[in-house]
C-alpha cells in the first residue's frame, strides 16, 4: 500500500527500530526490495536518486514504482533520494511521490535553508513529506570526496540540527556521523553521541546515509541512537552483480533476463538480511 514518509517512520519510531530504503535502479531491483518487505512483513521505503536518472529516467521508473508500492501487501514509500535539483524534486512531486528529499547540503548554511524552506513549503501543501541533509559524508553521492579531509569536519551539528528543522519544518533530517557513500575499505568510526545529541535537538526522525558496508553493532547503536530510516543500496547491488558474475562464468545462460533474475533473487535476499538488522530481528 502507498504510504507517506512520515507515516512509515512514524511506525519505526514505535517499534524503535530503522525502516530501510532502498534505491529501485530497475524493475529487477524494484522487484527485490518489495519482495523482500512482503516475505517479511515489513514497511519499505524505495527511491529513485536523481544521481542514477542517467539509467532509469524519472518518468519511466517513477510509474513503475507507484504501481508496485499501490500493489504491495506492506506499507511502500515513494521517495526521492538526494533530490539535488529542483526540477527533479518537482517533477516528482508531480509523479505523486510520497516522499521527497532536498539536497542541498554541499552549499553554504543559509542557501541549505533557504532552498529547503522552499521545497518543503511546496511540498507539505501537496501532502508530501520532506527529508532534508545537514552535515556531509567524506564520499558523497557521486562517489566523489575531499582527499585527505577529515570526515568530523563535516558532522552535523546539533544546534544547526535544532534551528534547522524548527525553521524548515522538515519531517525527517538526515545526518552526518561517520558514514560515507559507496563501498567501505575499512568499519567506519561512527560517533553515535552525535546521533544521540542531534535526535534530542532536531526532534523528528533522523535519517543514516551510505548504510551499505556498516556493521550488525554500528547498525544497532544507531538505531538505539535515534536514527530511523537507514538507505541502503551499495551492497544489495553488489550481491546481485556478483550473483550475475557467478553465472556467467559458470556458463549456465545466454539469455539476458535468466541473469536479470538471478541478479533480482540475489539482491532479494541481501535486502531481506537488511531489513532484518533494521528492524532489529538479527
């Protein structure tokens, strides 16, 4: 069933877990994500992230995504993720999406604000939702960083966090801790007093970006933090390229869509593994 945001966190905040978001890239990723919540029973959230447009073009994918979250037997929230342009943002507005994130984290303090006013003034008078980011990850959406720069400079402060949320009326803020986008060569070192200082400060619910490649321990003590919504993507890809790699050096197919559906049930059961840590039943 088609859910909004707020409604869906509203629900981990109950059960003081995480509800997982995961990025729908196709129809065999799309697939995945809801097949998983249904098996367990669990809400979701899918996103479409303006950086992956390039190979699943909004008005094609977006569709596809409000059929299926219409159709499934669990709460589904259509979001878009990392919404760094307005057009997009709207255009998915438009579409119907139950939730919308503002990213305009990489400018200064007061355009941040200013832009995120904006997109959430719109947004709320449509009954959308609105995520916004404060802070920065080392490894951004794009896979790009700063060399050498120390990833504490760009935590989220929690008196920021106050006066942002009070003045944007944002319903959920994603924040910077210690997480970064992409594939981890290393655990990260999160800093879980952050999470605790900005939940008390902000108030609604907090968001963990670049959740692939962090631990069972680090996944629960942010959740026990404050965080509620944890996006997850990296490693359900992977499991399903490798999954793909796997059959074909085997030889077992020629065919395109026997692999896109070994890739679906590989990525399938890596989300179920997700959900489950989220939900904070493994």
């Amino acid at each position: 069933m088609l859910t909004g945001l707020k409604e869906i966190l509203s629900l981990a905040e109950q059960d003081r877990c995480a509800v997982g978001m995961f990025n729908a890239t196709g129809l065999d990723s799309l697939q995945a994500v809801i097949g998983a919540a249904e098996e367990l029973n669990r809400p979701v959230i899918i996103a479409h992230a303006e950086v992956h447009n390039v190979y699943n073009e909004l008005s094609l994918v977006g569709p596809a995504m409000l059929a299926a979250a219409q159709r499934a037997k669990v709460p589904v929230c259509v979001h878009l993720d990392h919404g760094v342009s307005l057009n997009m943002v709207y255009r998915a507005l438009r579409l119907g999406f139950t939730g919308i994130m503002i990213d305009a984290s990489a400018l200064p303090y007061e355009e941040n604000l200013r832009i995120t006013q904006e997109v959430t003034e719109i947004a709320h008078a449509m009954g959308v939702d609105v995520e916004a980011e404060l802070g920065r990850l080392a490894i951004s959406e794009d896979g790009r960083g700063e060399a050498g720069a120390d990833a504490s400079e760009f935590y989220t402060r929690p008196d920021e966090a106050e006066r942002f949320v009070a003045q944007t009326g944002v319903d959920a803020l994603a924040v910077s801790f210690g997480t970064s986008h992409g594939f981890y060569k290393a655990q990260p070192k999160l800093d879980f007093g952050c999470v605790r200082a900005c939940a008390s400060a902000a108030r609604v619910p907090l968001v963990m970006h670049g959740g692939s490649g962090v631990n069972r321990e680090g996944f629960r003590n942010a959740i026990s933090a404050g965080i509620r919504k944890i996006n997850y993507y990296s490693y359900m890809s992977k499991a399903g390229y490798e999954a793909v790699a796997q059959a074909v050096a085997t030889g077992k197919t020629k065919y395109l869509h026997d692999l896109e559906y070994t890739a679906m049930q590989a990525m399938k059961e890596d989300v179920k593994k997700a959900i489950r840590m989220f939900s904070m039943q493994d």
